[in-house]
C-alpha cells in the first residue's frame, strides 16, 4: 500500500513495509536531541528530556518492524544474524570511540569511572547497572558522561529480541495481540513498583525503586512497542481507519494534549508508570498526522526543514558525547556558576546566553565530525547486507 503525492508538501513515502528515507523523522530526531541536549545543560526543570528519549523508543520501534517486514516480503524470511550485525554497525562504531575518551575525560575532570560502568557502556548494560552504582559519578556530583547510555542499552535489547518473535510469530494478528497484551503487563508491573517506591519514601531509589521503573528494559520497552504496533496496524485491515484518523485535523490536537498532559501531571506514582503510556498513546497518534495525513502537510515541511534533517542526522552521535562536552568544560568554569545550572537550580543569565549555548555549539559540531568519520564509513557495510541474497 503506498499513498500519492499530495500537492501541498507532500506525502512520498510507502505506508507499507520500504526502505523510503523519511525526512520528517529525522526533524523529530532533531527536536528530541534539543530537549535531551538542553535539558542536561541546564534547563532540565523546564524542558522535558525524558521525553526526547521516549520519542527515539517511538522511531526505533517503527522503523526496525518496517525494516523487518520489508526482508520478509522480499525474501520469504528474515536473516537474523545480518539484522543484528547492521544494528551493531549502526550502533557499536561510535559508541567504542565515545566510551573510552568520555570516561577518560570524566576522570580527569574529577569524576569516577568503575570498571563496571566502562564495559556496561560498551556492552549495553548500563540501564540495568545504573541500579546498583550511582550515576551521578560526575565531578560535583553531576551525571556522567556515560549515563546516557542507558537508552542505547534499551534499544539494543529490543533489537537482540524483537527479531526473534517477529519470525517466530507469523500472523500479523496473533502478533499485534501479542504485542498489547505485552504492553499491559509492562503498564501493571511498572504501576506496581512504583507504587511500592512511592510508598517506602524518598530514599527508594534501586533495586525495585523509581530508577527501575524509568530505565530497565522489561520496564520501557513499552516506549518502542508502541512504534512497532503502529508498523503493524499500517499493515492490517485497520489501515483505511487509521489512515483516516491521522487524517483529521483534531486528532494532531489531540495528541499534543495527551503529550501535554503527561508532562504537567507531577504525581509521583504517575510519573514512574502512566506517564509513558500517556506518551506511547500520543506520539502513536501525533506521528501518524505528521507521517501520514494529508491535512498536516506543514508539519512535515518544517520537520523536513534542511537544519531539522542535519541535526537529526547527527543526533546519535550528539547523545553520545554531549555530556562528556559538558564535564570537560566543568573544571574550566566557576562553580558558582556550573552548578546551578547542572543540578536543576536557577541558571544565571550569563549561563544561559553565553555558556549553554557555546557549549551546545561545540557539541554540535563534535556530532557532525563523529557522524561523517564514524558512523558513516560503516554504513556501506551495512548497505551490502542489506541486499538481496
């Protein structure tokens, strides 16, 4: 199924399972790095970074089932071990340079790295190891620079997993329900935990406490399934509704005040378990105007904007070493004036026009490099077994 060009700025991408390069979601890439990168520089009382995570989960899940879809239908099967081996080209190149210059940087900036945070980093543990030592081993107590790691960790287990029940599971209507029955076992067991951490006080922050509910892969993977159904359901019967749906100018509204919702309710038992769910249901429903309905054409020329597309483009790699950005430039500065800023108190002026946004340049500008001399040479490895055998 795929769906004509419209006049007005234009749908040219399938419905159905492709290798279509989809602009826009790379411009929601890009305003999800500006809520990670900006909440972490100093405005994370205001800017909702969490949230730019959750939206990575959503593309994640949606593009990996297209691309799996897309090599059954050309091939009859899908070739596990050439999957895996392109999510690790995609994902392992930079992360082996990051890992070893960030730690190093966090050491001599005054920080601490273990040994088990170092190969967690490089092993994609580090949501699961962040719940037995702190990650909070930046100078002065700020995160470090290898905290991030923890989604990258989420979405790796996802692609080890995925695939396996994606081909053992062969009817798109047995998987779907698979898939939501699955997601409300997440739902109940995130609510209970954190109910139990609510209810034991402010000092429940491991084992079954707040940290698990907000970075463990059984407790998140919620986040990217919500991408995979609706990868699914494009695919199924309820297309046509969908479709319509997407379509119709109040169900962008809609979704933007569920997202909004999400995000103003600050109840703390909430925040650790509905809250994703209020999120899941409104980027299902916000990235299917953006992506698919004809009406909301001028959403997708600005998210497929020429900056919104670069930025997107490097976001893997300004994830990667924006923190590590950030604790270099610690020691340089009073801490009269970084610390404020970094552990969520009031930001001076001057950190806030000047230093926040030198650093997010320099940031910014070590992504790009990282994306044309890291992450890109790979990609013609990844091209080659992407072919047809």
């Amino acid at each position: 199924m795929s769906l004509p060009k419209a006049e007005n700025g234009s749908i040219t991408w399938s419905v159905g399972p492709s290798h279509d390069y989809v602009a826009p979601l790379d411009g929601l890439r890009a305003l999800s790095i500006l809520l990670v990168v900006l909440g972490h520089y100093g405005l994370g009382s205001l800017l909702p970074g969490t949230f730019g995570v959750t939206v990575f989960f959503f593309i994640s899940g949606f593009l990996i089932t297209r691309q799996l879809m897309l090599e059954q239908q050309r091939k009859g099967r899908v070739r596990l071990g050439p999957f895996l081996v392109r999510r690790l080209l995609r994902l392992w190149p930079a992360l082996i340079v990051v890992v070893p210059i960030a730690s190093l940087i966090n050491v001599q900036a005054g920080g601490t790295t273990s040994p088990s945070q170092f190969l967690a980093g490089l092993f994609y543990f580090t949501n699961y190891m962040a719940l037995f030592e702190p990650y909070n081993t930046g100078p002065g107590g700020m995160d470090s620079p290898l905290a991030p790691l923890w989604s990258i960790a989420v979405e790796l287990h996802f692609y080890a997993l995925f695939p396996f029940l994606f081909v053992a599971v062969r009817s798109r209507a047995r998987l779907i329900g698979i898939l939501a029955v699955l997601i409300v076992a997440i739902i109940a067991g995130r609510t209970v935990l954190a109910g139990q951490c609510v209810a034991a006080g402010p000092g429940c922050t491991e084992g079954l406490g707040a940290f698990r509910t907000a970075f463990s892969t059984d407790l998140r993977l919620d986040s990217i399934l919500y991408g995979v159904l609706m990868s699914l359901l494009l695919n199924t019967g309820a297309a046509p509704l969908l479709l319509r749906l997407f379509n119709a100018r109040a169900t962008l509204v809609v979704s933007l005040l569920i997202v909004l919702a999400s995000l103003a309710i600050r109840d703390p038992t909430f925040r650790s378990s509905l809250r994703y769910t209020m999120q899941g249901i409104g980027l299902f429903l916000g990235f299917g105007c953006v992506l698919f309905g004809t009406r909301h054409g001028w959403t997708r020329r600005l998210l497929a904007s020429r900056p919104a597309v670069l930025l997107g483009r490097w976001s893997y790699s300004l994830y990667l070493w924006h923190l590590a950005v950030l604790v270099c430039a610690v020691p340089l500065l009073p801490e009269a004036l970084w610390k404020p800023a970094i552990l969520d108190m009031r930001p001076s002026l001057f950190w806030l026009l000047v230093v926040m946004p030198t650093l997010a340049a320099i940031s910014t500008a070590i992504a790009a490099v990282s994306y044309e001399w890291v992450e890109r040479p790979p990609q013609r490895l990844r091209r080659f077994l992407r072919q047809p055998s």
